[in-house]
C-alpha cells in the first residue's frame, strides 16, 4: 500500500513539475529561441545530476551491502 501512494505523490509532483517547467520557459524562448533554451536547460540538467548522483550510489552500495 504503501509504493502506492508514493507511486501517486511522485506521479503529482511530476505533473506540477511539468507544468512549471512549461511556465517558466516561457521568458526564455521568446528571448534566445527554443534551440538555447533547450541547451541550456539540458546543461543544468546535467550538472545537477551529476552533482546528486554520488549520494544515491553510496546509499545503493550501502544497501546491498558490498562495502
């Protein structure tokens, strides 16, 4: 019961995600273009994964516990 109702929260707060992903690009398309804004948007994109991905592979080794 549980993985189910975070399966809905995660699915609502993609859903609220989206839409202010759409909302704010807005500015910056009719600015520079859709082509920028879509680089730019995936280069933050990037380094914000890059920069969170280090915690969530410690805890995945911690949780099959290889170390």
């Amino acid at each position: 019961m549980v993985d189910v109702s975070l399966a809905i929260v995660f699915g609502l707060a993609a859903m609220v995600a989206y839409g202010l992903s759409i909302a704010i690009s807005q500015a910056p398309v009719k600015s520079i273009g859709p082509i920028k804004t879509t680089f730019f948007r995936n280069i933050f994109a990037s380094v914000l994964l890059l920069a969170v991905l280090p915690f969530f592979i410690t805890a995945s080794f911690k949780a099959i516990k290889l170390f």
